[in-house]
C-alpha cells in the first residue's frame, strides 16, 4: 500500500510512511501529526521495551498530546 492510498491515522502506515506523509504535506508544523508519528515509533518498539519504560514513555506521550490543548478551535479550516 502507498503513502497516498493509506489515511495516516487508519494504523496501516509504517513510521517511515508517516514520516514521508507528514514531510511531503508539510505536516511539520502540525503538531498532532508530530505526535501521532512518535505514537507509531512506541509502537514500534513496545517489545523491544520492559512493561515499566513503554508504560511511562506513553503517559509522557499522552501528556505531551493533552498539552496540545483545543489550539485548532476557530482555525479548523486552516488546518484540518
């Protein structure tokens, strides 16, 4: 499947497809993108890490993401 006929949210893209997706849509200054690309990246070592460091690696992520705040309210077709 290519990076244009997968939905970067769907599950279905690599890190490295979402990383293409995210540079050739200039996704750089979306920070939810940013996010959801270091979501893929946990994912792709959850095994690769004791219970204990992906359980905190995902609560710095999550917090990371509420910190976000509603920042897109008023400018969601600019951005969406």
């Amino acid at each position: 499947m290519s990076t244009a006929d997968s939905f970067p949210g769907d599950g279905s893209l690599s890190s490295d497809e979402l990383a293409r997706y995210i540079e050739i849509t200039d996704g750089i200054t979306k920070p939810w993108l940013l996010t959801q690309l270091r979501l893929k990246k946990l994912q792709e070592r959850r095994f690769s890490l004791s219970p204990e460091a992906y359980e905190q690696e995902l609560a710095d992520l999550h917090q990371d993401l509420m910190n976000l705040g509603e920042w897109w309210v008023g400018q969601e077709d600019q951005v969406f």
